[in-house]
C-alpha cells in the first residue's frame, strides 16, 4: 500500500508540473515565436514548477526522500530556480530590451510585469541570504523567518505573473498548477509552525505547563 500511495504521489507530481509544460509545447502561437523566445517562456514554466517542489521537499511529503536528502535537494533545487529565471529573464531581455528595461523599473503598462520582477528578486534574495548565511551571522530564527517571509513573497508574485500572462500556456493547466503551489506551500508553513509549537511545548518543564 505505501508503494502504491508514493507511486501515485509522484505520478501527481510529475503530471502537474508535464502537463503545462506538454499544453505550452502545442500551443499554436509557438509558431510566431522567436526560438530564444520559446526557451525563455519555458524556462519561465520550469521555474514555476520547481515552486510547486521546494516546499514538498522541506516540509517531507515526498516518499521516499529522506529528510537529509530533501535539504540538500531543495538547495539544489532552489539553485536551479536561480539559473531558470536568469534564462527567462535573459531571453526576454535578447528579444525586447526596451519592455525588459520597463519591467525592471516597474514602468512596464502590462500588470503582469511587477509581479515577475518581485518574485524574481524575492528569488534572487533567498540565494544570497542562503550563500551568505555565515558571514552575515544569520541563526537558525532569523534564517526560517527571512526564508519563510521571502518564500511567501516567491509564491505569490510567480502565481499572479503566471495566471495574468495570456501567453503559450493552456489555461486550465496552469491553474491548476498556480493552485498546488499555493497550496503546497500554505500547507508546509502550517504544518512547521504547528510542529515547532509541539516540539516548544515538550521542552518545556511540567511545572509551567
């Protein structure tokens, strides 16, 4: 029973992420693309999808994965997420400098724009904190307040900038899967709040319970 339960979860997984991706490829308006273009809508995809992973890993609810293997994936992952928005950002960049330059300076007309740009340096902001845990004297606290703040602010600008773009992706598709990412992470930042509550109340002493 527990391998047919993570079967179905991964097969979930994989279907909420490829699907979008699949619709994205058979869209006809590929077709008036430029081929740097298609690869930076793509990476904009991907980028979505690696969202909806991350908070499975850190918060364990993908079988089979251990908790020391999670952290480390989700580091990677989170890697990953960096390189995939460079492209997205870079290919838009190749193909219309002058909407880019409007984006990033939050000038741009389509309302699409500024949630992209937050959640990009909400993205980019969560790897330097990362790399740079250290030397910045970030504890544990302030590391999972600063992340968890951050990734709230990821989640919802990439969801918003993706439900607003009229674009390759199928409509329904991407709901769906703008809607598990919401959900993933709301459920993990529940649940470690909860456990972390339980794991306080254990320490305590008896006496002041």
């Amino acid at each position: 029973m527990n391998r047919v339960r993570a079967t179905l979860i991964w097969m979930a997984l994989a279907t909420a992420i490829g699907v979008p991706i699949i619709a994205a490829a058979m869209s006809p308006l590929l077709k008036w693309r430029d081929p740097v273009y298609i690869v930076a809508g793509f990476a904009g995809i991907v980028a979505l999808g690696l969202v909806l992973v991350q908070p499975l890993l850190i918060g364990g609810y993908l079988p089979g994965v251990s908790a020391w293997r999670a952290r480390r994936t989700h580091r990677w992952i989170g890697g990953t997420l960096v390189v995939a928005v460079l492209i997205h950002v870079a290919g838009l960049w190749y193909t219309s400098p002058p909407d880019m330059i409007d984006a990033l300076t939050f000038t741009s007309p389509t309302p699409f724009s500024p949630w992209g740009v937050v959640a990009m340096w909400a993205i980019f902001a969560v790897a330097l904190l990362a790399a740079f845990r250290r030397r910045l004297g970030l504890g544990p606290r302030r590391w999972r307040i600063a992340h968890m703040l951050l990734a709230v602010v990821i989640v919802m600008g990439s969801v918003v900038h993706g439900m607003l773009i009229e674009g390759t992706m199928e409509t329904m598709s991407k709901a769906a899967l703008c809607a598990l990412v919401v959900a993933a992470a709301a459920t993990v930042m529940v649940d470690l709040r909860v456990w972390r509550k339980r794991a306080r109340w254990r320490v305590q002493d008896p006496a002041q319970r």
